[in-house]
C-alpha cells in the first residue's frame, strides 16, 4: 500500500497509544515487522506554546521509518503551524486524531469530538494538507455516538480536502473498546473512498488479520492494544499473509528476552527513574498467562530499576 509516495512493504501498523507507543515501543515493533508507526497524540497547542513535552514526542528514530506524527486539536491554523514545526523531526507522514474517546481529549473538542462538526474535519484537513509537503492522513472512528455513525461522511470530506488515506476504528467515541467492532462501517467507508483504508480495531492475531483485510476490503491494518506485551503480532500476520503458515508462540526465554530489551530501550531513552515508571505497566502486559501472574504483576509494580526487572525475570525462569 502507499500513502502518497510512502512506500508500506508488509500488513500491519501499529496504532498510536498515548504513553504506550513511544519510541522503545515503536522501534521494537518496526522490528518484529510492522509496516509503519505512529506517535503517540501531539498537542498543536503544546507546539504553539513551545511545550518541551509536546516537541519530544515528535521525535523519531532511524528504525522507525515510514513514521506519521500524529497531531490534536481544534484549530485549523494551529494544526498547521505544528505540522510545520514536526517537519524538523523528519517524518514520513502527518496523521490527524479525529479518534480519541478520552474525555481529556474528547472533552475539549479533540479527537472523537471533531466528528461531531465534519466542515471543521474539513478546514482541519486542507489546512494541514496546504501546510506541508508530505502526506496527511486521518484517524476517525464509527462516529461519535450511535445515533451519528458518520465515519462514511468524514472520511469523504477528508479525502476532498486533502487526506492521502483515512484510518478508521470501527466504534464510537462514546463506546470507548466495547463492545465489538463494528466492521461494517469500515467496509462502507472502503467502498466510498479512492484513498487507502486502513482497519482498526480489536485485530489480535493473524486469523483476527487475515478476518478483518478479507470482510472489509480494507487496504491496510493498523493494530493497538493486540500488540501490548506481543510485538510479535507482526510477524505472524505477515508470515499468515505470505505463507499461510502459523508462527510459534513465543516461549518464555523469548518473552523475557524482548521484555528486557523493550525496558532497557525504555531507560536509555527516558532515563531509570522515569523509564522504570513507565516499564511496570508495559511488564504487566508480557506477564500475561505466566505462571503465578498476579504475584509477578505484583513485583513489577513496585520495580524502581532495572536491576529490579532483572530479579523479576530470574524468578519468571
């Protein structure tokens, strides 16, 4: 698939999750065989008001390539002049959170909010589109609430004013991740637009993959919270798409070992006491069907080093 002249060789991208896709995070999943990344959310206004915070998010690594910047807000100017500024962090595409269900977000007129006024979607898009020379993308859900399932409408609108591909997560805002996906409307939206789609939501493994590219026409797949604690997701949909063959699950040594590496990428670039803060979650999803789990998710919660995970794996072993 291309998004505009970006190139994505294999199956899968990983989604944006605000404090959970940062760069360890993307790097290692880049690794494993996802096709493109996404960073976590970016505030336009923290741009426009030189946030540190805001500007260290839009940074990218080389092993992250093809990478989107993903940008909030309300503001077509202000949306703008932070795709401007995130050229400077060289990124391949700029992607816009039409999607996000957190009240935070939401609550302000952000993300999953936009979808209730598709002309701002509109002057959002173009504005952005006007403003750089690299691709734009969108990021949308069914719509906001079930009685205006309107992801159809947007992502049109979208593509007329500018968007190279429209990524939609087939639930409401107001439906948070429950119930079901409804992938009907992401098959909708393939068939109205000429841009790429990408299928978002509840994709877990290659057969949940192989499921979703095959009932919605989609022309991509984007996976969150399937690949928590399991970048290998990639590489079995990709091996799934190419072979029809199944990837072994990992085995515990396996586990452990990227589990490692994912924290220590963490620390080298957050430093320990933050990185640390930041790992206990991200272990808590590795140590998913483990023996004794509870007792090591336990462990991992209250991990201030690394030398604190390294205990934790040798009791996992």
């Amino acid at each position: 698939m291309k998004i505009g002249n970006v190139t994505l060789s294999d199956y899968a991208a990983l989604a944006p999750m605000a404090g959970v896709a940062d760069r360890a995070f993307r790097e290692l999943c880049m690794s494993f065989g996802a096709s493109y990344c996404v960073s976590e959310m970016v505030s336009s206004k923290g741009i426009a008001y030189s946030s540190k915070k805001s500007a260290e998010l839009m940074v990218i690594g080389e092993r992250e390539h093809p990478c989107a910047v993903q940008l909030f807000g309300t503001e077509p100017v202000t949306l703008a002049d932070a795709a401007r500024f995130s050229l400077g962090f060289s990124p391949d595409v700029i992607d816009i959170n039409m999607g996000c269900p957190a009240p935070k977000i939401s609550g302000s007129g952000s993300g999953a909010a936009l979808m209730k006024d598709p002309c701002l979607c509109g002057e959002i898009v173009r504005a952005v589109s006007s403003a750089v020379s690299i691709p734009v993308t969108v990021k949308i859900r069914s719509g906001f609430d079930d009685e205006h399932i309107n992801a159809v409408e947007v992502a049109k609108i979208a593509e007329k004013n500018g968007a190279q591909a429209v990524t939609v997560h087939g639930r409401t805002r107001n439906q948070f991740y429950s119930p079901p996906v409804n992938y009907d409307i992401i098959k909708a939206v393939k068939e109205a637009l000429s841009i790429p789609v990408i299928a978002n939501g509840d994709i877990v493994d290659a057969k949940t993959a192989a499921f979703v590219y095959e009932y919605t026409g989609c022309d991509h797949l984007m996976i969150g919270r399937g690949a928590l604690g399991n970048p290998w997701i990639f590489k079995e949909i990709n091996t799934f798409f190419e072979t029809g063959g199944i990837v072994p699950k990992p085995d515990i040594d396996e586990r452990c070992e990227v589990l490692l590496r994912h924290i220590s990428a963490i620390v080298r670039y957050k430093g320990e006491r933050v990185g640390m803060r930041e790992a206990r979650k991200h272990t808590a999803y590795y140590l998913k069907g483990f023996k004794n789990a509870a007792k090591l998710r336990n462990a991992a919660f209250s991990m201030e080093t690394l030398d604190d995970l390294k205990r934790l794996i040798s009791m996992i072993k």
